[in-house]
C-alpha cells in the first residue's frame, strides 16, 4: 500500500470501496445463518415462536458485540506486530 | 437492497448500475446457498435409506424455508432500527427480495 | 435490474450465465462432497462397496429432489416477499 | 467437461476458450480442496502425537482419494444419465479430468 | 487447454500464476485455522502455552505432509482417469 | 508479503502493484473471517441468554484473538524456515501485516 502513487492510490481505493460492501454482506449473511442456526430447531410449526425470535435478537446483539470487540483486538495486534518490525528476530 | 445503495442516489453510471444488479444477484444466491446447507442438514438425516424425500423431511424443508425468511427479515429490521438510531440514511434493505 | 436500459441488460444477461455455470459447478461439488462425507467411512477398502455405492446414489437422488423442492419454496417466498411492498410497515 | 461447455460447440472467442480453460481448472482446483477437507478430516485425527503421518494415517489418505474419485464418477455418471433422459444434449463430464 | 494458441496459452499462463499465488494463501490460512481450532482450547492465558505449542508444530508438519500426498494421489488418479478414455465405456 | 510477492522484485507495474496491495487487503481480511469464525466458536456458548457479552466471553474473545495472532506467527516462521532451508527467496512472510 505503501509506494503506490496518487493515481494508483484512488484505483485502490475504489476497489476497496466494493470489496468492503462485499464483506459487510458476507458479515450479515454469516449473521442470519448463525442466528438461524443456533434458535431455530423446531419444525413442528412454519412461523418463528415466542422463544425463537427472542433467541435471534439476543443472538444478533451479542454477535455484533462480538465482531466489533473481535475487530478492535485484531487492529490492535496487527498495529503492534507491524510496529514491531513484523518479525521477531529481524 | 437501498439500504446498501442509497436508495436516492442521484445518476449511476451503467458500469455502476450493471455492477449494482449483479451484486443483487449474487446476494440473493448467497442466502439461498446458506439456507440449502442451513435446511438440509437440519430436515434431512445422513442416512438415506430411500432415494425420495418422505413425507416428514418434506414438510420440515417448507417450514425450515419460512423460518428462514422470517429471521433475515427479523434481522434486516433490527439492523435498519439500529442504523437508523445512528442518524443512518434510512431506506430499507428488505431481505432477499432487495 | 429495473433500471437498466437494453445494452446494459446485454451485459447483464452475459454476466449471469458465467454465474450460473458457476453455481452449477459449486451444486454439483457440494453434491459430491455431502454424500463422500455422509456415505464412506470405511478405509480399509480402496474400492467403494455395494452398500456405500448404494447410499451415494440414494444421497444423490435424495439432495437432487430437496435442493428442487427448498429451489420452489425459496422463489414463492422471495416473489411474495417483494410483492408485499417488501417491508412490514412501508 | 463437455457436458457443461457442450462437445461440439463450434467457434469460441479466444476470450471464450481461455475462460474455458479457465473454468476447468477453478473446477479440478475446488474439487482437490473439498477432497483434501473430507479425508484429512476422516484420516487425520485431530491429536498430533507425533509430526508424522503414521502408517495408518497414510494409508487412509490413499484409499480415501481413491473413493472420493469413485464417489465423483458415480455422481456424474448419474447426472448425465439423468440429463440424457430428458433429452440433454450428451457429451460428458468425466470427473475432474474434463 | 488444448485448443489455446501461442498468445491464448500466455494469457493463460498469467492467470494461472495469479490463481496460485491466491491457492497458496488459501492453503496457508486453512493451515492456521486448523491447527488453531484442533490446538488452542484454553483461554485462561493470553499467550500460547508449550504444550498447544508443541501441537501446532506438530500439526503443521503433519498438515503439510498430508497435503502433498493427497495431492500425489489425486495427480495419479486424475492422470488415470483422462487417459482411460475419461469415462468407462466410451 | 515480501516473502509472497518477492522483497526485492526490481519494477512493478501500476496494475501490479494495485494488485498487490489488494491481494494483501484480501490476506488481512481472511485471516480475519477465520479468527472471527473459530473465536465465536471458542468462546460464545450458542444460548443467548442476555444480548450483552458476559464477562467471561469477553475475555475470552480477547485472549483468543492474542492466540490466534501467535499461531499465526509461529506457522509463518516454520513455513520461513523451510523455505529458507531450501533455498527459497529469504524475505518474510510476517503474519497479517504484510
């Protein structure tokens, strides 16, 4: 990312752009799927019960808690292991 | 899917709006993706003792396509509230069908 | 996909097909790798035998009717979905 | 892969034809990755006593690539037989080597 | 492949080389993951401990030398089949 | 990436180098999905019984990210090293950060 030029720059960034609204879909389908998976285990009926859906609201709360504080570490990590010359020993 | 594209925006280019239906597409067959992988391992047993779907296995893929629906609608709905709390730009982005 | 003019659904329409051989492809992996998984799981063979052939070409029969069946479903809801103004309260 | 690029196609584009290539081999690619998932996971128990693969552990791998490439000429075999019932159009998609 | 000309074979050679620079990160990251999810099961330190240190060199050695037999394998086995003709009785 | 895309390659291109730079977004950003992924698995029980993370989930998800990052590290070194002994390139294949 370093050496590119201003020109190069924005054709970056550009490309960027698509692929972050790329991952925020790939996160909320991962959501839906995981939510689903984790409350929804009755078949018995074809609507979503009392239970089921508190279930998928606490379960999307707690997973965007998660991913936000998962995010925070990983910046942090990744910011400290550049800094630190990326490589012990080097 | 406004809520991804800003239901307002003034003119796309064709490359921009060609780029926009394709990525429609794509999400539209994603959920479908994760719903066949979702359903299947939850209606139908790794046994196959016969070769159709029997009469239980085929109902619970119906219902299993419904409850389906409705936490991706659930979800978009609380997602939206809470970007629009955020002084988020409003718009919806309901669930597969945009 | 409204709003697109007819050159524009040209391009569109060539992009869909590369998509749907595609999604034709990962069917036909997840299919084979789903009923590997499900069927063998004896190694001390190198050759499948009369039980495990007979559970993939069930297996096969079996994801081929459910992934039509989920198919059907899929597009009612989604048809009915975007038909109800999409969403609740809109 | 002539039953997904249709045997007798008469004149592809040089882009055609690379794509073409270019398929074929996303295609053996994704299949060596899914063969690799399922038989390290059958063969390969998740302990790691020792940096080796011990005699069994390697044997297993052997049998199990033989098996999934049977499992994969089973399937496809199957599905052109069922194509060609409804009158498709032939040809044939022997596996991973076209 | 067969059909590429000289300038087809080079455009393809240059996609191929692009296809296995993202094969070799694609391998290195399911390394990791696995090696983490089978090794790393106690989260009461903050740092890795000898002992799921040791597994994961374990693992990775043990990873990489399955790796290449199943690719051996699948290379023999893939080499057969095209040259049987492809399909049996064809 | 130096050990990917060769430290001391004399001239790239612009299309190169944006390719480059993308590629190594994309490295940072699976590797990410992946710690998500097996973080979640580790230390999110799959019962909900309050939207907020408890105390213990929390901590746990940040020592799960401080080990990830040392797997990481270690395989990156063990992958240098044998590359090394074979001769390869040198450079260095730092984790996540290039």
């Amino acid at each position: 990312m370093d050496g590119l030029n201003a020109s190069e720059q924005r054709e970056f960034q550009g490309r960027m752009e698509k692929k972050q609204m790329k991952e925020f879909m790939t996160m909320y389908s991962n959501l839906v799927q995981r939510c689903f998976d984790d409350c929804v285990n009755d078949f018995t009926t074809k609507s979503l019960h009392a239970k089921e859906e508190g279930c998928v609201m606490k379960c999307v709360d707690k997973y965007l808690k998660g991913s936000e504080r998962l995010g925070q570490r990983f910046q942090e990590q990744n910011a400290a292991m550049m800094q630190s010359g990326q490589l012990p020993g080097r | 899917m406004s809520f991804l594209f800003g239901g307002g925006r003034p003119q796309l280019s064709s490359a921009e709006k060609i780029a926009a239906a394709e990525t429609e597409v794509e999400m539209i067959s994603d959920m479908f993706n994760r719903l066949s992988q979702s359903c299947t391992k939850k209606c139908i047993p790794p046994e196959y003792r016969e070769p159709d779907l029997n009469k239980g296995e085929s109902v619970c893929l119906d219902r299993c396509v419904s409850k389906f629906f409705e936490v991706n609608l659930k979800v978009s709905e609380k997602m939206q509230g809470e970007a629009a709390q955020r002084g988020g730009a409003g718009g919806g982005m309901s669930g597969f069908g945009m």
